[in-house]
C-alpha cells in the first residue's frame, strides 16, 4: 500500500467526476436539482411559511334577508390567510374543480344558514327553537394534509363567525393547556423532507461505482494496473477515499442549495458536521454495494440495472418516503433509512447532540459501511475483476 | 542483475481442456530484442501474460530478471513495463494524464515523470497531441500513448504485445524507430507481432509459435538462410501451413 499511489488513483477518480457528463450529473448536479425541485415543490421557499389552501364556495344563503351572516363567514375565511377563496355559482363546477385539483375542499353554505343563526340569536338558551342548517363540507381525498387540516380551521372560522372574538375567549371549567409543538404550524412539508435528501442523493454513488469498475475491468484497465507494482488495496482505497470525498461535496450541495430556497435546519454547527460524518460513512455502504452489483454484472449496462436493486429499497424506504406498517418494519434494513433519521432528529426535531439515538445510528451505518465494503471488495476481487 | 533477462522452463497453460502453451522453454538475453510470432490462438499473448504476472502457469516456470512470476510477481511488476494487445486508457483523461498515472503506480518521482512524458512524446510524435483528452484520439494515437503508458518508468524490460496494429505505415516507423531507440539503450524488449517484416526489420531473435509448442528460434537472416526462403514471411508459412493472412 502506497499513499502516491492511491492519491494519484483517486485524484483520477475525481477527474472523471468533474469530465464524465453522465457521472457530474449523477454525483454533483442531480443533488442540487433534487433539492431546488423538491424545495419548490414541497413549501422549502422562504421555510416558514403558513400553508394555504384553496377554497371553492358556493353561497346558496347569498340572497337572502339574513345574508350579512353567511357573507361574514365567506369574509372570515378569506381573512383568516389559511384559504383563499374561490366562489362558484353552482354545486357541479365547485366538484368538477375539486375532482380536477384546482381546489383542495368546497364548501356549501345553504340556504336558511343565516335563518339558523338568527334562530340562535333569539332564543340562544332554547335548541328546541332554533333552525338547524348543515354546511357541506367536501375535501380533497387525495392530500392527506388538507383531510386533516381543513376541517377544524373550517370550523374555527365558523365559531369566529357566529360569536366573535369571543368565541375564543369563553371561559369553561376545563381547558386544554399551552401545546408543545411550538411554532409547529410554521413547518412546510419540505422541512419534514429535507433531512431524507441527504441520503437521497449518495444512494446513487452505488450505480456510479458499478458502472466504473465493469468499465475498468472491461476495457482492460484493471489488468493494466495489475501489471504495475501498484496493489489491489491501493486501488480499492483510492475506490472508497474519491466516493467518500464526493459523499462530503453532496452533503454541502445539499446545505447550500437548501439553505438558497429558505430551508433552516434547527441545529447548530455540530449537528451539521455530524451530517457530514454520518454521510461520510453512508458512502461506506454505497460502494459496498456497488462493487457487489459490479460483481454479479458481464457489463456496464447490466451494473446499472443490477445496482438498482440496492438503490431502489434505500430511496422508498430509507429517505423522505412516509412509512408505516410493514414498510417501517422492513426499513430497519435499510441503512439509509438510519441517516434520515439521524439528521431528521437534529434538524427538524433540533435534538441536542447528546441525543443517543443519533450516536446508534452512526454507529449502525459505520458498521453496516464496513461489513459492506469488506463484502464487496472480497467478492470483486475474487470473482469480478477478472 | 540476473544472468539472463527472461528465463522460461518447460512452460505450460491449461485453460480447462485447452492447451495454450505446452512445454515452452526460451532464455533470453539482456538488450536483445525478441519477437514471439505464431498464428492467432498460437499462444503469444499467453507467454506475455504469465510474464507480467496477470497469468499463473499450470506448470514450469518462468522469471523476469530473476524474480519468479508465481513466487515474486510484485518484483517482475517492478522491472517491466507493458504494453497491452488492446491498449487500455481512461477516456476522460488526457494522453498526458494517462501517463503520468501509470508513472505514479511505479513511484516515478514527479520532477522526473513531466519531463520524461514530454521527452517521449517528441520522440513518438505526439508531442502536439498529448495534452488533449484520449477520448478523441486517432487508433493510432490511442497505440502511441499506450506505448508510452507502458515505458513511463524506463522499465528494464518491456513487453510490446501487437504494439502496431491497425496503425498508418507512418505512424507504424515512428513506432519502430522507438523501438529501436529502446534497444540502443540497453533495454530488453518482448515483441509479438503479426507483421513478419515487423519482425524481420527490428528483432534480433525470433521465436515461431504453433498451437502453443515453440516450432523455431533464431535470428531473422539465420532463419531465412536455414530454411532456403527469401524472408520470415515465407519461414513462417512453410512451419505453420498457413499464410500470414489466414494466421491474422
């Protein structure tokens, strides 16, 4: 083993990085295009802002004597910065444009809804007088934010309606205490998401390592270099040193790109170079892999489809996919699955950098790097480089 | 240094059933420049790759400047120089790079390696090419650096499998003065080649190969005298049965 000789291998190795189109884009533009895409896609610009929604209306009440009640309720939804409002004059093109996407929920206001609510108002102690009317309320099935999150706000801004500020003010023997989640209607989806990139984009150094090594060995490089006094190990830590040093530059992409489009992480400096580290060791587990799919393939292309099926499990199950069930079960194999967590507890839950749990997945991902790597150099060596 | 420089004793390769070389015994001296020539399938490339170590031997033995190809392949590594049938590069590279980085697998030191690429690469004529990427070289250009590749660390002994094929026949005599020049320094050079004029102009020594048994060794003019022909060309079809042609 000889230290010029691995720089020099892996000083060729970033060379190729930077020179070979398909390979920049993999390892260096797709990271960022990755995050700008999902940043904008997902709420990341200027992280922080409120969600909003969009919010068909058709007043069937609009017309009648006691109007002014369900015009406030329109004026109060518009004014609660949560929904904007668009009004429709008929029950089929507030559904048509529901069923197409261009709204997340339609309400119907209904005729007598300001009868009801003067009904209240005459005899507020007396249910048995009042005129009951019934909102129809219809949510997009398809967004699971908007299924949970419309209808309370809907409700809220009814209660604003009919009693006022007050109506949060009323004074009742029990009441709930101040919530934990502190700010937590100032997180987007993108916040939830942008931990699981970092794992996202080293996944694909897997398909990169593949296709280099059936390349080298294909076109008669590998045996060149054996007929030179460099050794196997010069060449494998050369392999593992450029996919680690490129694991880091993806990790600062990634900060830097999320940090343009607003993405604050709620951690400091320490939790961010444990980011890098624990990366630093996914890449570990990424060349593992690809010198095993190099192993099992005759060429290049078949390496690419090969790596696949390691890449494809890491990327559903290991990164910013919501599990559950069964899914969560089998992503406890997953290592990329143990570097989302770690940097989602620093950065969206800003655990401290005591938390244990981030120590155990390093050292999860660290062993499962090495244990990986060690597999995929003995069987290259033994059965694929040849 | 050793008494010979390549030294090869009743060498045989198995590959399953298939017997490339059989029994083959060559001694080959220090500065000489030795042609192994022989029909495709002959077993030339076979005896080249147990020399530079990337074959092991079924039995025999061979050694390059002493050391043992089994036993000491690290040592071998360290006094030749190779120069592939198919010549391997890295496309992304330039010619430049490409040499340089086989110059640091042999630990060249760096103030030697730009100096010495820049000396071949005139000598080779490449000197206007060599710091453009490889990817868009000429056939020709891609042998030139591939030769240069193999004799960055000014190896004791090189070993040129096909060096020339599918060259220009100007490009093929910038080649062979190279070779030439190698020789009038001293080195040892294994050359295989299809071409018999090839042979007879640069070889000092020949070896003819046939289905892996060594059928003659000698000088080219020695060969030519004993069989009663006008050139190797017609040596070699009268010991193989096949034309030249027919043996590319």
């Amino acid at each position: 083993m000889n230290l010029r000789r691995i720089l020099a291998l892996t000083k060729k190795e970033l060379k190729k990085t930077t020179r070979e189109p398909a390979v920049l884009f993999l390892l260096i533009i797709f990271p960022i295009m990755i995050t700008f895409v999902f940043g904008l896609a997902f709420g990341g610009i200027g992280g922080g802002t409120a969600t909003s929604f969009d919010v068909g209306v058709l007043n069937l009440d609009a017309t009648s004597p006691q109007a002014d009640w369900s015009l406030a309720f329109v004026d109060n939804l518009t004014a609660s910065e949560v929904f904007v409002t668009h009004a429709y004059s008929d029950n089929d093109s507030g559904h048509s444009a529901l069923i197409q996407g261009d709204l997340d929920a339609f309400i119907i206001i209904p005729e007598g809804f300001g009868d009801s609510v003067a009904s209240y108002y005459g005899s507020p102690l007396d249910p048995s007088a009042w005129t009951n009317s019934t909102i129809e309320l219809y949510v997009d099935s398809g967004s699971q934010m908007a299924v949970s999150a419309i209808p309370p706000l809907v409700k809220e801004v009814l209660m604003r309606t009919l009693f006022g500020n007050d109506a949060m003010t009323i004074i009742l023997p029990v009441e709930i205490g101040n919530l934990g989640l502190v700010e937590s209607s100032a997180l987007t989806q993108w916040d939830f998401m942008a931990p699981g990139i970092f794992a996202f984009a080293a996944i694909f150094m897997t398909m990169i390592v593949a296709q280099t090594m059936t390349v080298e060995r294909d076109e008669g490089l590998l045996k060149r270099l054996r007929t030179t006094p460099a050794s196997s190990a010069d060449y494998m830590i050369s392999q593992t040193v450029s996919y680690m040093i490129i694991a880091l530059v993806q990790v600062a992409l990634v900060l830097t790109s999320s940090f343009v489009i607003g993405y604050r992480p709620a951690t400091g400096i320490a939790g961010v170079a444990f980011a890098f580290v624990i990366t630093f060791a996914f890449s570990l587990v990424a060349v593992g892999f690809g010198l095993i799919s190099a192993t099992v393939s005759k060429s290049a292309e078949s390496a690419t489809g090969v790596s696949f099926v390691f890449i494809m499990p890491q990327m559903f199950l290991g990164t910013f996919m919501p599990l559950g069930g069964a899914t969560e079960m089998i992503s406890k194999f997953i290592p990329s699955k143990y570097v989302t967590e770690a940097i989602t507890t620093l950065f969206l839950r800003g655990a401290p950098m005591t938390t244990p749990v981030i120590w155990i997945d390093l050292a999860i991902v660290s062993v499962i790097g090495f244990l990986l790597l060690a597999i995929g150099v003995i069987l290259f060596e033994r059965y694929g480089s040849r | 240094m050793s008494e010979s420089a390549i030294t090869i004793t009743n060498l045989t390769k198995r590959f399953d059933d298939i017997t490339a070389i059989e029994n083959l015994s060559l001694e080959i001296g220090w500065g000489e420049l030795f042609g192994i020539l022989g029909p495709n399938g002959a077993g030339k490339s076979t005896t080249v790759n147990i020399l530079n170590t990337l074959l092991k031997p079924t039995d025999g033995s061979a050694t390059v400047d002493g050391h043992d190809v089994v036993y000491d392949p690290e040592g071998v590594r360290e006094v030749i120089g190779v120069c592939p049938q198919e010549p391997a590069f890295y496309r992304f590279l330039t010619g430049e790079e490409n040499i340089i980085l086989m110059g640091e697998m042999h630990l060249v030191p760096s103030d030697v390696l730009k100096e010495r690429v820049k000396t071949m690469a005139e000598k080779i004529g490449m000197e206007d090419h060599i710091k453009r990427r490889s990817k868009d070289y000429s056939g020709g250009m891609i042998r030139r650096v591939s030769m240069l590749m193999a004799l960055i660390n000014n190896p004791k002994i090189a070993l040129l499998d096909e060096p020339t094929v599918a060259m220009d026949p100007n490009s093929r005599r910038a080649v062979w003065d190279f070779i030439r020049e190698l020789k009038a320094q001293g080195k040892t050079v294994i050359l295989t080649t299809h071409y018999m004029e090839e042979a007879q102009e640069l070889c000092d020594r020949v070896a003819i190969i046939d289905n892996g048994l060594l059928i003659e060794i000698g000088s080219p003019s020695e060969l030519v005298e004993k069989h009663k022909v006008k050139n190797l060309e017609e040596v070699f079809l009268k010991l193989t049965g096949k034309k030249l042609r027919e043996a590319v």
